[in-house]
C-alpha cells in the first residue's frame, strides 16, 4: 500500500518508513531462529527491534515534528509567490495597504503608472503613491482608501479622475477600491485596482470626430441639394467646414467662360480690400489658378518655408497649409474651392478627403442650377424663334397662324414646365411623383395632343417630319415620366390602399428585377396615410434585400389584421438567412443598417418589427402596428360647374352636334382639349369641371353626350365619379383618360361604367375618334389606349 500510494507521502518520510517495515521483518526472522535463551540470533534480533524503532522514531517522531514547520513555511512562500506573480500579471494596476494606509503591495502596471518601484512604495502612505484629482475642477480626489477602510464596502471613484505620477505625468483613470477582510470578517487592508483610459478616450474622441463630420457631410450635401443659389449658400456651409477642420480660411473662384478668367464667388478671414485685389484670376496665376488651368488638385504645406511661387499669394495672408480641388462637371470645369489653414504647416489625410467631398457635393450642386439655367436658355431661344417664324407667316394662310398660336402656347406651357422642374427636385418623393404626375405628364400630353392637329394641316413635308419627330420625342417622355412617376410613387398606392400598392410592388420586382413575389391579402385595411407610406417603403425595402443578398428568385408577403386596430404585414424567403445581430449598427458586419433603419421608422410610429432569421434557414420580417386604422369620413364638397356658351362659329348643325363636358383638375390640360375639340365642326364644348362633384352637377345639368374624365382626382377620382353618374340614367357616355396606360386602370374604369379608356398621351385623331364612335354606338369592348 505505501508502495502503491507513494505519492501521497513526504519522500523522506515513506524512506524511513520502509527501512523500519524491513528491520522489523529481518528482526522477526531472526526470532523464529534463535535456539537458546541468549543465543545470537536472539541478539540479533533486539537489535534489529531496536533499529526499527529507532527508523520509527525518525519517520514519525523527527519528521513529523520538525519538519512541519518548514512545509507550512514553504506552502506560504509558494502561495505568497502565486499571488505576486498573479497581480503582476494582470492587465490593471492594483495597490494593496494595510489599515493605517500604507502601502504593502504594488503590481507592475500600478508601478509604471504612478513611477514609483515596489522598493520605494512599500511602507508609503497610499495618498503619496496614489495621487488623484479632478481633471474638470483640478481639485484633489478623495481618500477613497480611508473610505473604504471607514466603511469597510467596495467604493467605485468618481468620474473625471486622474492620477498625477511620480514623474509629472497626469493619466485618466477609472478605479474601485475593496476592503482586504479575515476570516472573522474583519477589515485588515485594502487593495485599490485601477487602469489607464487614455486610449479609451481617444478613441472615443476619434468616434466623435468622425460622427460629426459624416453629420457635416450630410447637412452639407442636404442643403446644397435643396437651395436654388448653391454659390450664396457655400458660403455659410464652408464656414462650418472651416470650423470643423479648424481651418481659418477658404476661397471659392467660379468660372467665367465670357471673361476667360475665375470670378472670386466667396471667400472667408481676408480683408475686403485683399478680396477685391483678388477678385479676378488668371488661369496659372497662383494656387487657384493652376487648378483651374490643370484641372488637378494642389496641397500646399510648410508654405512659410517653401520657395514655390504659386503659394505667394497665400503666403501673404499667413497662411501654412493650402488645399485647392477643382469644381468639375464630367470634363467641364466650374471653378474651384480651397481651404487655408494658419495655425499648422500640414493637413491629415481625412482633412483632405473632407476637402474633396464638399468640392464633389459643391460641384454637383452647381451642374445642376448650371443645367436648369441651360434648359431656360433654351426654351427662350425656342420661344425667341417661333416668334420669328410667326411674323414670317403672318400674311399666309390662317390655318398657319393657328398653328403658330399653338406653338406659342407649346412655348409658353415648356416655360411652365421648367419651373416646376426647378422646384421637384427640392421636394419629398411622393411630391415630386405628384409634380411628375400633374405637371410635367399633362403638359407633354396637352402639348402632343395640339401637335397631333397641327401635323395634318402643314403645308410642307420638312415640317410635317420635323412635328411628327417632335410628337415622338414627346410620347418617349411622356413613357419615360410615367415610369418614374410610378416609382417614386405608386399611384395604386394611393387608390387602392396597402393592398393595391402591394400588387403594383409585386410586377415592379418582377419586371425591374426578375424577382417574383407570392402576395397573400386577407385583409385590404383602411390605413393612415403615414402608416400606410411607410409600410409600403418597408416592404419595398425588404423585398429588394431579398432579391439581391438571400440568393432566391422568390419571397411571400401576406398582409392582415393586427389585434382589431392594427395591420401586420409579413416578409418571408428561403434564402441564406443572417445572424440577427446584424442590426447592430456599430457591428462589423455590412449590410445590416437598412434593416436597423426599418424598425426605427416603424417604432416611431408605435409598430415593432420582428425578425426570425438565421444562416441557412431563411427570413421572416414581421412589422407590426396598433391603432392605425383610418377613420370613416364622409367626402364632402360643394362646387358648380363652369358652363362654356356655344361658339358657333366651331360648330356646324347646332342641333346634331356633339355635347362634351371636359372634367380634369388641370386648367392648362382642359384649355388644350378645349381647343382641339372646337376645331371639329360636329363637337361643341359645353362646360368645364375641375373635380369630380362639378362633374356630377354637370352632368345632371347638361345632360351631355360626352364626358371625358380625369381619372386621378383629388378627393372623389374618375372612377367614382363615373360610377355616380351612370346610376343618374341619363345616357351620358364616359371616356377615362389618364396619364397612365394599365390595363388593369382600364378594366376597372370599365367596371364603372366608362366606354373608354385613353391615355392622355395618344393622339389627336384618336381621341376624336374615340368621342364620334362612342356616340355612334360602335363601342363594343373596352377600348384602352
């Protein structure tokens, strides 16, 4: 057994031991042997007894006695050891005392952070080793270990404390101290761990720097985007630039092609008088005008000891570092915009990368005014032609000059049509869709409409080419408006609720991105306006996720009831899946701030978005909102119809002619179609109404042939207005028209009641056709257009 479980004993103890086991066996052979009563082998044998218990008394007795002591010493020296090593091992300093406050221990780290070496802190009052103050108020910390050791707790230290060292140094730090308790409970020390934050602090302070110039950036590329004078507003935002770079100077030059030189636009630290020395500028002529001349950026540094005669001009005005970008549009120069600095002879890189952002925003914000100021040129000098052209055929043939009234009233509806496009691109999408939609489609539609006539009564061929190309050209903007107008905002949307504008989403990802969408509607919900927006946005959202990360060619959204007030919209794949960690903004991870964005949004507005989601088992997005239900309220409206008197000089056979009543909230639209209808003999144009309620008034009124119908109104649309005076029985025939050409538009329009369906865009004749066969009853399907 002592064999066996050797491990369990002192060597020197199983030594002794085993020599007395072996004494004590030899000892008792020697008795089984003796053969007289002092015989020698019963000699030996006491002796051997005697031995063994001697190698007894040294197992036991010595060994037991006197060696304990040093083991236990030995113990404690190993562990004592362990602890030291330990504590100067680890990452924080820590400082031990005892209960008079004097230091018995000191690590490493706490060492190198205070310069004092064990040696020499051991035995010093903590309050020499640890000195702490307020970094705000400069005033000395408290005594947190007299704190600790008063009220015998763990005591964290405040904020804004640092440790002036030995050698001057002053560190922040953040620290706790604990009292060092026996095993009776009692306080006998305490020990203080504290650490550097200095990185920590730069860090964080590199993290807000960089916060605020993306911050800058964006308010910068905000304003730039939304103001009608960006060269006025550069001036205030390169002030802010200027702060944030701690830069004290900037110069902005413009580029005038008539003068052939650089025009001063803005500039920022230098005297009036200096600005109108500078006014002007030479192409090569100093910083700003090498940029120009080379189209290639230029950095100036340590220009107070540099020889470089192009930094003359600014080395005047005291400044060290120089950074000039030029102002391009594609290959076109627009000027240039430059920063100073006379506080340092260098800039970072980042500072120079901010530089280059605003120029590139600066820059894209001119080319855009620059284009609208290019497009007003042209139509005045489109405008200046056909007035020439006009006087030239003054004395000709009257179908001429009304042709030429016409191209002036072309003229005078593309100046309208600039404005407006002046004005969209400072406004929300859903604005700018309904500027698209009310503006620009109605005057190309107007405009092709009076084209349409005009091309059949020229006399020459060159003309008739030259109108039929510009009809063309017109129907391709037209197409092109249209699209855009139905993206940034669908007008299913707004007609038919969530659900319709989920169905035009659905052949929008199938015909833009290949992209098919399985749509399951239970409940086609009354929403709010804002709900209803960013719910449709969120799905847009997620679904062009799906197409372009989850790797399928397929999603489901199914739309129903949340709770009794609310609406819950589901958004599932089978593609990769993602870790839902993802929407951490501040992980390493790409992508996942999107996702982030969305349910912000929709917990603005008390909804919740849920996500199911990990690699390889798909996706599933549920957005959630209560209480958004839209209340019930009646239209209400009260208007009367404008009644055109009868000019019969357009109209032969008063009694047959064709009644028409022209319903759409576009003035410019209705005089148009006005216009052409009074250049047929067998149409009269009896009333005009702006919205659906004149329209029914009319209707009833009048009791008109013909009624052509907007289909997108405010309040009461075409279709409802149709749907109303069909009911009224009196044979009135209704053609819709729209900018749009869907086919489901027309169906629906159908379904109301219309015989027709046009589109606003289609020409002349055919809807004048269209008017003549529905009177005639030659209508005998849906004729959409």
């Amino acid at each position: 057994c002592l064999i066996r479980f050797r491990e369990h004993f002192d060597n020197k103890v199983l030594r002794w031991l085993l020599i007395s086991i072996l004494l004590t066996i030899l000892s008792e052979l020697s008795f089984t042997t003796y053969a007289s009563v002092y015989g020698f082998s019963n000699l030996l044998g006491h002796y051997f007894k005697i031995a063994s218990f001697y190698m007894i008394y040294k197992a036991i007795i010595e060994t037991g006695l006197s060696k304990p002591y040093d083991l236990l010493f030995r113990d404690l020296n190993r562990q004592r050891e362990w602890l030291r090593v330990t504590l100067g091992s680890i990452g924080d300093a820590v400082i031990a005392t005892n209960t008079t406050s004097r230091v018995t221990f000191i690590n490493t780290v706490a060492s190198d952070l205070t310069a004092w070496s064990p040696d020499e802190a051991l035995g010093q009052p903590i309050r020499n080793v640890l000195r702490t103050f307020n970094e705000l108020t400069r005033d000395p910390a408290e005594e947190i270990v007299e704190k600790v050791l008063k009220q015998g707790s763990i005591v964290n230290m405040a904020n804004h404390t640092a440790l002036r060292s030995r050698d001057g140094r002053e560190i922040p730090i953040e620290d706790s101290a604990a009292p060092i308790k026996d095993g009776q409970g009692r306080v006998i020390g305490a020990v203080v761990v504290f650490h550097d934050i200095t990185q920590r602090r730069k860090a964080e302070e590199a993290m807000r720097r960089s916060t605020a110039k993306y911050e800058l950036l964006s308010s910068t590329s905000g304003r730039l985007l939304a103001t009608d004078d960006p060269q006025g507003t550069l001036q205030e935002l390169c002030n802010e630039v200027m702060t944030f770079m701690d830069c004290q100077a900037f110069f902005n030059f413009i580029v005038d092609e008539a003068a052939g030189k650089l025009h001063l636009n803005a500039c920022a630290s230098i005297p009036e008088a200096e600005a109108r020395k500078i006014e002007w500028l030479d192409y090569g002529v100093a910083v700003c005008g090498c940029v120009a001349r080379d189209r290639q950026r230029i950095i100036a540094e340590d220009i107070l000891n540099t020889h470089d005669l192009r930094t003359e001009l600014v080395k005047s005005f005291g400044i060290q570092a120089y950074c000039c970008h030029p102002l391009m549009d594609q290959d076109r120069l627009i000027g240039t915009l430059s920063f100073g600095t006379t506080t340092r002879a260098h800039f970072t890189s980042e500072e120079v990368e901010l530089m280059r952002t605003v120029a590139g925003q600066a820059a894209l914000a001119m080319q855009r005014i620059q284009a609208q100021q290019r497009l007003k040129d042209i139509n005045e000098e489109l405008e200046h032609k056909v007035n020439e052209r006009t006087a030239e055929l003054a004395s000709n043939l009257k179908e001429l000059r009304t042709a030429n009234e016409r191209l002036n009233l072309r003229a005078v509806q593309l100046r309208a049509l600039a404005g407006e496009l002046t004005t969209a691109e400072q406004r929300e999408r859903k604005r700018l869709s309904k500027i698209l939609h009310d503006g620009l489609q109605q005057h190309l539609a107007a405009a092709k409409l009076h084209l349409g006539c005009i091309t059949f009564q020229l006399p020459a061929e060159g003309l008739k080419k030259a109108a039929a190309e510009v009809e063309e050209m017109l129907a391709e903007s037209i197409q092109i408006s249209r699209s855009l107008s139905a993206e940034l905002s669908p007008p299913a949307l707004f007609e038919g609720g969530l659900a319709g504008g989920l169905k035009w989403l659905v052949r929008w990802m199938r015909e833009k991105h290949n992209f098919s969408v399985d749509l399951s509607i239970e409940n086609n919900v009354e929403l709010r306006e804002d709900v209803k927006v960013l719910l449709f946005e969120s799905v847009r959202e997620l679904l062009f996720n799906a197409a372009k990360y989850a790797r399928v060619s397929c999603a489901r959204v199914k739309l129903g009831h949340f709770e009794k007030t609310g609406v819950l919209v589901t958004v599932s794949d089978d593609g990769v899946g993602f870790e839902p960690d993802r929407l951490n903004p501040t992980a390493a991870i790409g992508g996942g701030f999107g996702l982030f964005s969305i349910r912000e949004r929709i917990g603005l507005i008390g909804g919740r978005l849920e996500i199911e989601s990990s690699p390889g088992k798909g996706s599933c997005f549920a957005i959630s909102v209560e209480n958004c239900l839209r209340s019930e309220t009646g239209l209400q409206a009260d208007a009367a119809g404008v009644v055109v008197e009868a000019d019969s000089d357009g109209v032969s056979e008063q009694g047959r002619a064709i009644r028409v009543v022209l319903v759409d909230d576009h003035a410019i639209f209705r005089e148009g179609l006005a216009r052409l209808l009074s250049r047929e003999p067998d149409m009269q144009v009896v009333a005009h109404a702006k919205d659906a309620l004149e329209a029914i008034d009319l209707a009833r009124k009048l009791k008109p042939h013909v009624i052509l119908m907007d289909v997108d109104m405010p309040d009461i649309n075409g279709m409802e207005a149709t749907r109303i005076i069909q009911q009224m029985s009196l044979g009135t025939r209704i053609i819709g028209l729209s900018m749009y050409d869907e086919a489901e538009r027309g169906r629906e329009m159908r379904q109301a009641g219309a015989v027709a369906y046009k589109n606003k865009g289609c020409a002349a004749s055919e809807l004048v056709e269209a008017i003549r066969a529905c009177v005639h009853d030659d209508v005998r399907t849906p004729v959409i257009a």
